[in-house]
C-alpha cells in the first residue's frame, strides 16, 4: 500500500506546477486559458469572480469562476495544475465568509458587490521564472561583499552585555554630574539669600 501511495505522490509531484496563484472564493482572478483550434494556438483570458474554490493542496485543485457575459452568466471550472492553464492572475480580493458563494448566481447591479480587501497584487501575482533566477556574477560578487561587511560590522559592535555595562557607568556618572550641579545651585541660592 505505501509503495502505491509513494508512485502516486510522485508522478503527482512531477505534474504539479510550481507556484500557483493562491485564489481563494471572492476573488476576481483573470485566468489565462491555451486553447488549441485548426492547427493553430492561442490564449484566451477569462475574468470574473471566483465563487468556489476546492482541494487547493492537491494536484486536482479547482476554481469555478462566474462572469456576466451579455447579461447572461457563464461559469466556468478550471482544474489549475492543467497544463492549458497558462496562469491565473488574482485581480481584486473581496471579504467574504463562506467557501462556496452559491447566492451570488441570483444577484445583478448593485446587489452583487462584495466588500473590497487591500492586497499587495504585485506580491501575490509574482511567478518566479526557474530559468531566469541565476544572477549575473557582478550581483553575486556584490551580495557576498555586502555580507562580509556586515559580518565584520557585526564583530565590531560590542556584545549585548559589554555595551549594556558601559551604558550603566556612562549613565553613573551622569547622575554623579546632575548630583553636583544640583547642590552647586543649592549652594548659590542660599548664598544669595
């Protein structure tokens, strides 16, 4: 049995894509689909609200995304791990309490809006490139010095306990100064009196 599960998470893992938008129910997601016609390729985008999200962690991750098309609604399932999916780009983010936002088919106008969230969508929609993520060898060698300077300005700062005793006898004879200066005002006032 474990053999099994062990073959299947493996041709799993190599279907798999790496990095998948995380899309949750309530989102506006603009998803860009390949489609194959004639001999010929293209890609055709799909936007609208995500009203139900389901088995995220798995390879059979789905989202069903509703749109108003010529005042008629369309939804469409998109399996996101299929390799016709060229990418799903997460467009707005709404507050919404349930996973399956099945009311949502009987609203129009006005009634249909959901409460906007604030997201970072540059952070969220970033795909990193595998074949483009080595750096050129000048901001490799730039990195490694940053990081010996600041391992060497780290050797210079004294420890934590060293600089917390030589604040204490700094602040010592602080209050020793304050102390004088105190009584050589109190020495003053009762000289002039």
């Amino acid at each position: 049995m474990q053999v099994m599960q062990s073959i299947i998470t493996e041709i799993e893992n190599k279907q798999r894509k790496h990095h998948v938008a995380p899309v949750t129910s309530g989102d506006t997601v603009r998803v860009h689909q390949r489609i194959d016609e004639g001999g010929k390729s293209r890609v055709q985008v799909f936007e609208g609200l995500a009203i139900r999200t389901r088995r995220l962690n798995s390879l059979s991750a789905v989202v069903t995304v509703r749109r108003i098309a010529s005042g008629v609604g369309v939804e469409k399932t998109f399996p996101l791990h299929s390799p016709t999916i060229e990418k799903v780009e997460i467009v707005k983010r709404s507050n919404v309490r349930r996973n399956y936002l099945s009311y949502m088919r009987e609203r129009t106008g006005k009634r249909a809006r959901l409460a906007n969230v604030d997201f970072d969508r540059a952070g969220v929609n970033y795909v990193p490139d595998p074949a483009s993520e080595k750096l050129p060898e000048e901001a490799e060698k730039a990195i490694e010095n940053a990081k010996a300077e600041q391992t060497e300005k780290a050797a210079e700062q004294p420890t934590s306990k060293e600089a917390v005793q030589t604040d204490d006898k700094e602040d010592s004879k602080k209050t020793d100064s304050d102390k004088d200066a105190a009584e050589t005002a109190k020495t003053e006032k009762t000289k002039a009196k």
